[in-house]
C-alpha cells in the first residue's frame, strides 16, 4: 500500500470505516452511570403515573364555585401515600389534598390553600380559579412507550433520575472497550522512576491514561516496551489478543528502532493508514487486527495529543455508537495564522466564548512537538487548514482538551 501522505480528511474517513461497533450488555439502571446506551429507552409508564395535584390545597368540583365564597364540607383527605382505591368525590363537596395526592373522581380543579378559609370541617374558597388548575394529569409529561433516551446517549445523573422514574429497570449498552497502551522506547523512563543520562520521563503514558480513564474508557494496563524487535512483536501479540483498542506510542517513523508497522503486519494487521499531512503527528500508522484497532501513534507528546483527539477519540466514539462529530465547534481566531500547502496544523489554544456568544481562539506559545507545558492553560485543539483547503482561518474547527 502507497505511504503517500493522507489528508485529515481521509485519514479520519478510513480510521472510522475501520472502527466497529462494540457488543452491547444489559445492566442494571443503577450500574449504567457514564455507560452507552446501545438502544432506546422506552417510558414502562405514564408521567405523571396518575391524576394528582401540584399544590397543597383543596379538590373540588368546579361548578360548585359559580358562587363565591364557597362553603363545602370535607369529606377526604388525600395525602401522597398509597391508597387501596381512588374514592369519588361528591357534588357539593371538598376533599382536603396535598401536593402529589391522588385526585377523587369527579374532582376537577385544586384550589390551593392560599386561596381559602378553613373553618372546622368545612373549607371556604374565596378567589375564583380556572377548571384543571393545579391538576398534573396522567401521562401529561409522557406516555407509556414514550421514548426517554435514544440510543448513542451517554448515561449521566440527570438521565439515571428521568429513567428511575419512568420505571426502567435494566438497559441495553455498548460494553467499555479494552485497551491496552504499549510505550515504546528505550530512552522513556516510567513517571516516578529515576532517571540516567540520556533518559527521560515518560509523559505519554500518564497523558494517554489520563485522557482514556475520563472519558470512561480505563486502559487494561500500561506496558513499557524496550527499542527491540522481539520485544515490539511480542507486546503487540499480547495486546492485540487481550483488547479491541491499542494505542503505542514512538516506533512508527524511518527510523532504527522504528519496528511497530513491520511488527503490526508481520502478525497480520491490515494497514488502514500510515502518515497523515498535518503537523505536529505526521507518522500516523493505524492498522486492524481482528476485533483490534490498532493506533501506531509518534512519539513526540504533542503528536500523542493531536492523534489522541482527533483519530482515537473520533474512533472511540464510533466503538461506542456515539456521533464522532459533536464534539467539534467553531471559532475565530484573533490573529493571522501560519498556514502551508497540502499541510494541516493542530494548535493548543485558549477558547473564551463571550457576550455574543461568539467564540474566539488564542493560540499559545510553545507548539512544538516535544512541548507540553502550555497544557496548564490550554482547553482547546484548533484545526487550521492547509492553503488547499477551501476554508479560511477567519473561523477554525476545534475541540475541548
């Protein structure tokens, strides 16, 4: 297969033709926060469940307030608890009923209590209200069968809530994918570990972590692979047995110790893409294994951060059965940006939206590829197109770090 570069464009087209879908599981409704639902949800019940009032107050028939004061006497009190039966409410008559009550038959308007006189075992109602006021009506928010969530929806707290209501007990989502993240490199020392000359502190792997653990997506474990051949190959085999995602990083360029495109196709990975026209993370290599996806990704942090973005993440999404476009937006950019032929640039940016609603990206200092630093400040990857590209830089696509 050629090794001409890709766009950013193509690129992102073979590696979400390459991404499949993964199996579904039924889980209980309180094990399913953060997980993705594989197929709608469907209301078990009306809500409101039953005919209830919204305030505390009083039920009664409306046609006895053509004349005001209205003196009726009480003969329930509906209170929001259980009942073995709904009772019929008699003309001429008031029930006593508070807020989530069981309405009588018959009743037809709440007059809240604000509006009357108790005196004894009567009620005097003395402000007139409109039929069906204060009434939540079964089935007014929803019906039995109607839809609460469609599938591809994130399970957040707020979701838990609506579905506890609506009586659903288990649901159908995608199982967590496995990963597995394989660090390649004889110079890249473990975080924590003291380093010789000539080493340095591996940032990638907590970087990688970091990012896949909150967005749900834990790695099985994290492998330090030393710059052999053997070594590469036989890390890869474990790791593309063991997950249906991995991610390695360094070992994917021209170079010595560059083994992880010949090691990925000696075990029989098919290339989807090798080398992406965008900068910084060039030497993109993306392969399929089976159930695996593979992401050969560069070395350079930077370039970890761009592919992680951009490829994995729109891949993940995929996997998942979520919409790998949602998550870009768009911005304007305060100043004139470098931009090159056939070439696309990612940028660390700060995005402030402001009273307008208008977002605006200002691009930090330090974008080279071995350079995190500006991570303390940055919350926004910016696309800015290459000079072939029809869009101009007045206004960028960029998603939230």
């Amino acid at each position: 297969m050629s090794t001409a570069l890709l766009s950013v464009d193509d690129a992102l087209t073979r590696v979400l033709a390459s991404a499949t879908g993964l199996r579904a599981e039924t889980v209980p409704l309180e094990d399913a926060l953060g997980r993705v639902l594989a197929q709608a949800v469907h209301s078990a019940h009306p809500l409101p469940l039953f005919d209830q009032s919204a305030v505390d107050g009083y039920a009664v028939h409306q046609a006895d307030l053509a004349q005001l004061p209205a003196r009726l006497p009480l003969v329930a009190t509906m209170a929001a608890t259980a009942q073995d039966h709904r009772p019929t409410l008699a003309r001429g008559t008031a029930a006593r009923i508070l807020t989530g009550g069981l309405l009588p038959l018959g009743a037809d308007t709440i007059v809240r209590q604000e509006l009357t006189r108790r005196e004894n075992d009567h009620v005097v109602i003395l402000e007139a209200v409109e039929p069906g006021t204060d009434i939540r009506r079964s089935g007014e928010e929803s019906a039995t069968g109607a839809r609460v969530a469609a599938a591809g929806t994130r399970v957040h707290p707020g979701l838990v809530g609506a579905l506890a209501l609506a009586g659903v007990h288990e649901l159908r989502v995608r199982m967590p994918p496995r990963i597995v993240v394989l660090i390649t490199g004889d110079e890249v020392v473990p975080h924590g570990a003291p380093l010789r000359l000539g080493q340095v502190p591996d940032a990638n792997g907590p970087l990688l972590r970091a990012h896949l653990t909150a967005w749900g997506c834990a790695p099985l474990r994290v492998e330090y692979v030393p710059d052999r051949e053997d070594a590469v190959r036989d890390a890869l085999a474990r790791a593309l047995a063991d997950a249906e995602l991995v991610l390695s990083s360094g070992g994917v360029s021209v170079g010595d110790y560059d083994f992880i495109p010949a090691a990925a196709e000696a075990l029989g990975a098919e290339r989807v893409l090798w080398k992406v026209a965008q900068k910084p993370g060039m030497p993109l290599y993306v392969a399929r294994h089976g159930r695996a996806l593979l992401f050969g990704l560069p070395g350079n942090p930077a370039s970890v951060l761009v592919n992680l973005h951009v490829y994995v993440r729109a891949a993940l999404d995929r996997m998942l059965g979520l919409d790998p476009t949602r998550r870009w937006h768009c911005g304007v950019a305060p100043e004139a940006l470098r931009r090159e032929p056939n070439k696309t640039f990612w940028l660390r940016a700060v995005a402030t939206t402001d009273a307008r609603g208008v977002t605006r990206l200002q691009t930090l200092r330090g974008q080279a590829s071995h350079m995190l630093g500006n991570l303390a400040q940055a919350n926004a990857l910016a696309r800015v197109p290459g000079l072939h590209e029809p869009a101009g830089v007045e206004v960028l696509h960029w998603t939230a770090l």
